[in-house]
C-alpha cells in the first residue's frame, strides 16, 4: 500500500475519532450543542439533586437557552452596562472559586491535620449538663410564695404540678438534661451557680415568667467521636487552607484602599 493511502487513512481515522468525541446533540441557527454538554448538566443536576434526570428535557432547556443567547447577542445586550457587570463578575467568581478548590484540593488532607482539629474541638465541646425541675409562675411575688412552701418541706414535683404555668408542670417541672447554651441566660446562669439538690432560694425572671428551679444532677458532656465529626473535620481544615493561602496572597500584594 503506498504513502499516500496509509496516510490518507490515517488522517480519515482521526477525523471519526474527533467527530465521535464531539457527538452533536442539536444544531440551533448552525451551532451546535455536543451530547458531552447535555451529559455534564445532567450531572451537574444530579449532584444537587440526587436521582435520575432526562437528558431530553436538559437538552430542550439548552435549546431554548442557546435561542435566548442568540437573540441577546443580535440585541447587542453585551454592551449593556449591567449586562457587562454581571458577566464580568461571573467570569470573575468562576476563576476564583475554581482557584479556591484546586488550593484545597493541591494538598490530601492528613490524620494529623484532622487529629489536631479534633483534639481542638473536643477541648471546646466538653461542657457541663444540667437536669433540672422549674416551676413557672407570672409574678415575683407568686414565686416566692413557692419557696416559702419549699422551705417549709413542699415536695417540689407536686408544687409543679399545681402551681407550674409552664409545659413542663404536667411532668412534675422536669427539664431533662440540657445545656446552658440550651436555656435563656438568666436561667442558665442560675442553673450553673447552683449546687445539685438545691433550688433557688430567690426567683430567677425570664422573659417567660417567673421561676424557681430545682437542679437535680449535672454531668460532664462527652466530646463527639472522632469518625463522627470527621466531615466537619475536613472542612475546617479545608477552611484554614485557604485563608492560609489568601493571607500569602495578601502580603504579595499591592492592596491600596481608599
């Protein structure tokens, strides 16, 4: 077989191999819209919203988006002064959030990078909780009435459930276990200078009334597990990364504010 033909053949077999790479889905008004476009949208979908997607109903979206496109361009909207900001600020934002992740990305995240947020998290979730009783009342001077009675040996559960304004009055007063960020300050920091089996011997106002509380017990919150918060983890590391390398940026910079 001579030169001529093998080469001939050669470059026939690259054309279908382009051609095949670049499988059209649509032509609208001579351009055309690859089936690899469709496919990427309806990935893009998919991964925002988990489930099958037809590819038919994409493909019509980017028809009539590629009609809309057209007609804007014959428009002249480019040249329009908002239009040209917005594009511009897309094309801006693309690049950035694009540069963003591959920053996260350039560096798999360790054990030990996600082992010394861990321990740092952990030392900051470890916290106190608290079970408590309360009776909600409408005045200060209703309060004290209740502590009165409790000083003269009232069952708590039972003044609740008489006297209690609150939900909880049905159930004796009982709060379960909570955390004080859980409650409304006031209460809260009552709840945390008191001693277990003690109740206020002053009323403690909330913007719900009036309450005496009883703390029955208190317990040391455990820190989450490690595998639990490992997501979290890497986020937060992902995070500092980031503002790691956008604090470089800066101090190359010539920033100048006016």
């Amino acid at each position: 077989m001579q030169k001529s033909t093998l080469l001939a053949l050669a470059l026939a077999g690259s054309a279908t191999v382009a051609i095949a790479a670049a499988e059209v889905a649509a032509v609208v008004n001579g351009t055309s819209i690859e089936k690899s476009t469709v496919d990427r949208y309806v990935q893009m979908r998919a991964a925002q919203q988990p489930g099958a997607h037809d590819s038919k109903q994409v493909l019509e979206e980017l028809i009539n988006r590629e009609l809309l496109y057209q007609e804007a361009v014959k428009a002249g909207l480019e040249k329009d002064p908002d239009v040209a900001f917005q594009l511009q600020e897309h094309r801006i934002t693309t690049l950035a959030s694009a540069m963003a992740s591959q920053t996260i990305r350039s560096k798999p995240i360790s054990d030990a990078e996600l082992r010394k947020e861990y321990d740092q998290l952990a030392a900051h979730s470890q916290a106190t909780e608290y079970k408590a009783r309360h009776i909600l009342v409408k005045s200060e001077a209703d309060a004290k009435a209740v502590i009165a009675e409790l000083n003269k040996g009232a069952d708590f559960q039972k003044l609740a459930k008489e006297r209690s304004t609150g939900p909880s009055g049905k159930q004796g007063g009982d709060l379960g276990w909570f955390a004080a960020s859980q409650m409304v300050p006031p209460f809260s920091q009552a709840v945390s200078e008191m001693k277990k089996g003690a109740y206020s011997k002053t009323p403690v106002e909330t913007q719900f009334g009036w309450h005496v509380i009883l703390l029955e017990d208190t317990r040391a919150r455990p820190a989450p597990k490690f595998e639990d918060t490992r997501p979290q983890l890497e986020k937060m590391v992902q995070s500092k990364r980031l503002n790691d390398h956008i604090k470089v940026l800066r101090d190359k910079a010539k920033i100048k504010i006016n």
